[in-house]
C-alpha cells in the first residue's frame, strides 16, 4: 500500500536527520556527504507526503459528514468539499509516484561536456561549432556555469574537439541525456551543387568527479608542459602553460591549454582525469543495470545516433522516443528543453514500468 511504504520512508527520513547532526557521523566525511545527499534528495517526497496524509484525513472527513449529516446545505458544502480533495488527492498519488522512481545518485552533479567532429570533415567541425552555441544559449538560460577546459579548431571554422565544465544545479541529470552521436543534413557553405550532406558530432557528458567519488595519486600522473597552440595572444604561445598529464595505471591523457596559468591549467586537466576515470566505474555500473534493464532513452552508448537535425525541413528527431521538431531555428538557439524534458518523461515511464520505486 502506497502509505504504508511512504511511511517506511518518513521514518528513515527521521533517522537521517538524526545521524547528520550527530559529530561521529560528521567525522566520517565521505559518509556525511552520502547521507546529507539522501536527506536532501528524500525532502521533495517526505513534503509530499504529509499533505497526501492530511489530503487522506480530509477526504475520509467529507465523506462523513456526507453520509452521516442530517443538514442539507452542510452535507452539500462537503461534496464540493469532497470532490476537490480527491481532485488533489488523485495528483498527489501521480507526483508521488514520479518522486519514488530513484534518482540516478550522479544526477545532481555537474558535468564535463565534450565535442568532437566526426565523419564529414570540415563540415563536421563547423557542426560542433553550431551545437556548442547552442548548448551555450542553453546553459545561460539555465542560469548554470560554463568554464573552457580546451579546444581544437577547425581549419574552415567551429571546433575539431572542445570541452568544458559545467556547474550548477542537477546540471548531469539535465545534461546525460544528450551523450551520443548528433547528425547534421545540410547543404554545406562549399558545395557548389547544393547536394545535402550528411555529418556527425560525437557528445559525450560526464558526471564530475569529487575528490571523494575517486582518488589521483600523485605519484600515479605523469606531467608534462608544452606551449600552447592556436590563439590566445603571445603571452599563451611563448610560454609553457599548457599541461599533459598521462595516468599511468591507466594510459588515459588530458591535456589543458585554455588558461595562461600553469597551475591553472593543471587544476582543470586533473579535474578532467578525475571524472574520465571515475566515468569508468560508472559505466561498469551501468552496464549491470543494462543487463537487467535496457532502456532506449539513456543507454550510455556513445556510439548510438541518437538525434538528426535536418536543415531543408527544418526538423529535429530524436531517434530513442521517436519525437520530431519542426522548430529546428529554435533549437539551434538553444531552445532544447522540450526534448530534454520528453526524454526524462519516456524514461521514468520506463522505470515504473520495470517496477523501479524507492
């Protein structure tokens, strides 16, 4: 029964609340941090859950007064009574639902968003380009944060490769679902036919890593200075600012050139190595998820082609839920929250469909 397993909920709830406030909690603080989240993520639903359980009272009230009331004008008062309060009561039951479906824990972090060219040479470059300034509008609407780790430019405009970070609130929830292969059907500027062609972009979203998510020994990185290429003024090509850092045990590299400062740069390679290698795990983890339940929404599959913005027909279609836009300008412009918002529905349909609740 739905109260009795919302109850279960609000007493654990109550011991949370306890055992962060408690100091020998507190000095563990990998384990703070874990619990205070819990808190946090529980509080949406435990709101939610005392106005059900008042919403309940009141509904069993009318429905006295209904059935048991000798005045007319009384009783009357309470069926309207009545029919709001299982109006409300009937929402409450399906927000509720939406709030047991478990948050993937990484959701509330931020996020390391890369871009890569793919198959249509310059083409593909300048694609990058066009979605990076549409992420771009995106993140400024959504009042988030976005810091240049580097970038690779293309030889006829747009981007070979570039990345960034991004901070905000529940940006990797948000973000996740747009890792996969983008394509692009167009008449590019230097056809002279003007035949259609098709290029790609590779996406790739990571959570960002904390220091307590995965630990980087020191003594595991290899570091390496070389000067920065492209622009960024003399100051940026005459010194070594730009940082290589190779993990050893794994062979991963990042390098980082977008900041004057050394130490700068390393800060923003080390936060990069961290994530990519905490990724890692993530994946080994959702690949068992995968295996019990494959889901067409956010497989972790960066190789999928997940989205096609066609230019003559101005349409954009998301290939996993089968949605198509004929608001391509719009989209460009950043305007991608319907289809982000469509995606997060059809999954968490999927979710209660496979029985996944809290």
């Amino acid at each position: 029964m739905l109260v009795d397993k919302l109850e279960k909920i609000y007493h654990h709830f109550l011991q949370l609340s306890e055992q962060i406030t408690d100091p020998d909690f507190i000095k563990d603080m990998k384990r703070y941090v874990k619990l205070n989240k819990e808190y946090k993520d529980l509080q949406p639903l435990v709101e939610s859950y005392k106005e059900y359980k008042n919403i309940l009272s009141n509904v069993d009230a009318a429905k006295d007064i209904v059935a048991n009331e000798k005045d007319q004008e009384f009783r009357d008062m309470a069926k309207l009574e009545l029919e709001q309060y299982q109006q409300r009561r009937d929402q409450l039951e399906e927000e509720i639902k939406e709030l047991l479906i478990p948050e993937d824990p990484e959701d509330s972090k931020n996020a390391i968003l890369e871009l890569r060219a793919g198959t249509g040479g310059d083409e593909a470059s300048i694609f990058v380009g066009d979605l990076f300034r549409m992420y771009s509008k995106y993140i400024e609407k959504k009042g988030w944060q976005m810091e240049m780790v580097s970038q690779s430019l293309g030889t006829s405009g747009g981007f070979k490769e570039i990345i960034v970070n991004i901070t905000g609130e529940k940006v990797y929830g948000v973000m996740k679902y747009e890792s996969g292969v983008h394509r692009v059907q167009r008449v590019p500027e230097t056809e002279t036919q003007g035949r259609v062609h098709t290029s790609a972009a590779s996406i790739a979203v990571l959570p960002e890593a904390d220091e307590v998510d995965v630990e980087v020994h020191e003594r595991d990185i290899k570091k390496d200075t070389f000067r920065a290429q492209g622009a960024g003024g003399q100051h940026v090509n005459k010194t070594e600012s730009a940082v290589r850092l190779t993990h050893i045990p794994s062979g991963m590299i990042v390098e980082c050139q977008n900041e004057r400062s050394q130490i700068k740069n390393y800060a923003s390679a080390l936060k990069v190595l961290r994530t990519r290698l905490y990724e890692l795990e993530v994946a080994k983890q959702q690949a068992e998820i995968a295996k019990k339940r494959k889901t067409m929404v956010s497989t972790g599959d960066r190789s999928a082609k997940i989205r096609t913005y066609n230019y003559p027909q101005g349409r954009v279609t998301d290939h996993r839920i089968g949605l198509t836009l004929y608001n391509l300008p719009a989209v460009m412009n950043g305007e991608v929250e319907e289809i982000i918002d469509a995606l997060r529905v059809a999954e968490n349909a999927e979710k209660l469909k496979a029985g996944e609740t809290l």
